[in-house]
C-alpha cells in the first residue's frame, strides 16, 4: 500500500492535530504523546470535520455534537458517536510524517 507524505514532523506539534487532504482522503493527522496517529477527519454522527474541535490527550471530540473518538484506534467513546472512524497507519522517519493511505 502506498505510503505518502503527510507532513514536517515539526510542523504538528504534541498535543495537536491537522486536517489534510491525501489521496482524495480527508484524514486528521493528531501529534499525541506517544506518536502520530490518523484517522478519517469526518465524524461518523454526521458531516463534522473533527479536526475543528478539539483534542484531549488521545481523545478527539467532534465541533458539532460533542461525541468522542480515541485518536489512536478510532473508537467511539462518548455519544452520540457509536461507530469507530476508520485509522490509518503512520509512520515517522527523517523529520516527516507519512501515512497509509489504501
Ligand atoms: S456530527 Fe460529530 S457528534 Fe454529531
């Protein structure tokens, strides 16, 4: 599967995340703690791009309704989510950030 670059690793910092379109995917790449993560940027409530609400340690919580999703596995955590958003694997190397996209 084809890996592509996402971004500079410094230009998301800890803490933080990104929308970004790859490959006609739209993806919210989040810099947590232990790595980078990605997962599709559109919550599974409705037509909400994450990436414009907020993150919490791992916990991404979406503008509209205020459900959560763990970044790191795309698990609903708090309704009115229920289904997981898909993930992606990332990879760090040389100062970027590359995803998978399939
Ligand atoms: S659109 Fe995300 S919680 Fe409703």
């Amino acid at each position: 599967m084809p890996w592509i670059l996402a971004c500079d690793s410094a230009q998301l910092q800890v803490g933080t995340m990104r929308r970004l379109e790859l490959a006609d995917e739209e993806i919210a790449l989040y810099h947590l703690a232990d790595g980078f993560f990605a997962t599709s940027d559109t919550c599974t409530h409705a037509r909400a791009s994450l990436s414009e609400g907020s993150l919490r340690d791992c916990i991404v919580e979406c503008p509209l309704h205020g459900g959560q999703f763990d970044a790191r596995t795309g698990k609903a955590v708090k309704f009115p989510c229920v289904t997981a958003l898909q993930t992606f694997a990332t990879r760090e190397k040389d100062g970027a950030v590359w995803v998978e996209i399939e």
